[in-house]
C-alpha cells in the first residue's frame, strides 16, 4: 500500500494515476498536506514565527479622541466663524466664514488679517488650539470657542 502511494504521489503521470484518477487527486492533497506540515515544522524549529505581543489596553485610544490628529476645526462666537485647517505642506490656514470684514486674529504679539471667504497663512501654529481671540473692525476681542475638529 505505501508504494502505490509512493508511486501515486512521486509520478502524478504513472499508469495507476492515469486508471484511478481520484485515486492520484487524493494523494495529491495528502502529498500538498505532507508538503505544508513540513513548512510549517521547519520555520517553528528554526525559529523562523513572530511573537506578538498584545498592547496594554492604557495604550490604545481612539483617533477620534486624539485632538492632536485633528486636521481642521470650526471656531465661534458671536457673528463670527473661522476655520482652521492643516495644508499638506504642514502649515495652518484660517478662513473667515462668518461675519464682517475687517477682522484679525492675535496669536500673542502678532495679528492675522482676515478676508471673508479667502484662506489666511498663520504663524508658527503647531496644532490646535482650544479658542482663537478675533478682533472685530471696532477693536473689540472675542473669544472663539471650538464648535468641532
């Protein structure tokens, strides 16, 4: 019996695989079995698997609650609106969605003038902040709190 397998599976064109055709399929899956068990012995005993480890469930968060990935966001307060958003480049642009000409926004020391409807460049903005303050044509400041990211 172990050499008509032997002979089934070494000559897939003999005589007795051409007369018993599902005879010669099934040593052929016994023969890729045979194969694949092998591989598989050769890589665990050569070392040759990945250990993984799992990460401690402290670590995972999600995107969404990761404001440090947020890409853009939607300011407001008042007849005002701006939207921040990240270039590709990397830089931060703000556009003035809502309310009346004439307004800047003041990053500490230094003033960005808005255009309504056209994209601003900001200085040195690593990632978004918590509210932007705007001030209006009259000189008054508002406070612009992030509506989402």
């Amino acid at each position: 019996m172990r050499e008509l397998y032997e002979d089934l599976v070494s000559n897939p064109a003999s005589e007795i695989a051409q007369q018993h055709p599902l005879l010669a399929a099934i040593a052929r899956e016994a023969q890729l079995h045979r194969s694949a068990q092998a591989l598989a012995d050769d890589e665990f005993v050569e070392g040759l698997w990945v250990d993984e480890d799992e990460i401690p469930v402290e670590q995972i968060r999600l995107a969404a609650e990761d404001h440090t990935l947020a890409q853009s966001a939607r300011y407001e307060r008042g007849p005002h609106a701006v939207f921040l958003s990240r270039q590709e480049t990397g830089h931060w642009i703000a556009t003035h969605v809502k309310g009346p000409a004439g307004a800047s926004l003041r990053f500490e020391t230094e003033f960005v003038v808005l255009q309504p409807g056209q994209e601003s460049p900001l200085p040195q903005v690593e990632r978004l902040p918590e509210h932007l303050i705007l001030v209006d044509e009259n000189g008054r400041e508002w406070r612009l709190e992030r509506v989402y990211a």
